[in-house]
C-alpha cells in the first residue's frame, strides 16, 4: 500500500505556513481530495515518484518536478468550483485516480 501525500504550502507575507493530509490508496484506486482553490497545491506518493499525469485540458494550472516526483496544481478558473479527476502515474508504475473537490480553503498537504 502507498500513501498519496497530499503537500500545500500557503505563502504568507509574514512567512509561510503549511497544513496536511494523507491518504492512504493501493494502486488503481480512486481517491477523493478537497483542494484549494486559491492557492497551489503539491501532491506526492510516497516512497515512490509522480513520472507524469492526466487532466482534462484547462482544468488544472500544474507542474510536474520530475526530479522529485512533485505535482503542483490550482484549479483552474474555468473549474473552480466544480470537482474533476486527475489521473496519476509513477515511476514505479502505480496509477492512481484522484477526484479532486475545489474549495475555498488554504492549502492542503
């Protein structure tokens, strides 16, 4: 079993503050998340690295750090309110499934 850890990260003016979540998921399973809306959102796998992943074109504004294996998303404008999938693979050839549920909350981890 992998736990998809979930890693936001709220910049501050005064400094930076973070909040988490962990999930736990076995491969091919699907996983609903509450994400933020307003701020970017870092999703990783642990013991294991994000090598690339799937979205519904203009639903997510994203980057993948394929050195660590990091994915950062925002929803995008157009769904921030409404919940859609993100279809994540890894290098060791894990995939995940990961409905994400846009809220107005600070960054989740």
């Amino acid at each position: 079993m992998y736990k998809i850890v979930l890693i936001t990260t709220l910049f501050c003016f005064s400094g930076i503050s973070q909040a988490g979540v962990r999930k736990n998921v076995t491969d091919n399973e699907l996983v609903t998340i509450n994400l933020s809306n307003k701020d970017p959102n870092v999703i990783s796998v642990s013991n294991d690295r994000i090598e690339r992943f799937s979205a519904v074109k203009g639903a997510v504004i994203s980057h993948l750090d394929a050195k660590q294996g990091v994915l950062t998303l925002k929803p995008s404008n157009a769904v921030s309110n409404e919940p859609f999938s993100v279809m994540i693979f890894t290098e060791a050839g894990k995939r995940y499934t990961v409905l994400i549920v846009p809220m107005a909350i600070p960054s989740q981890d």
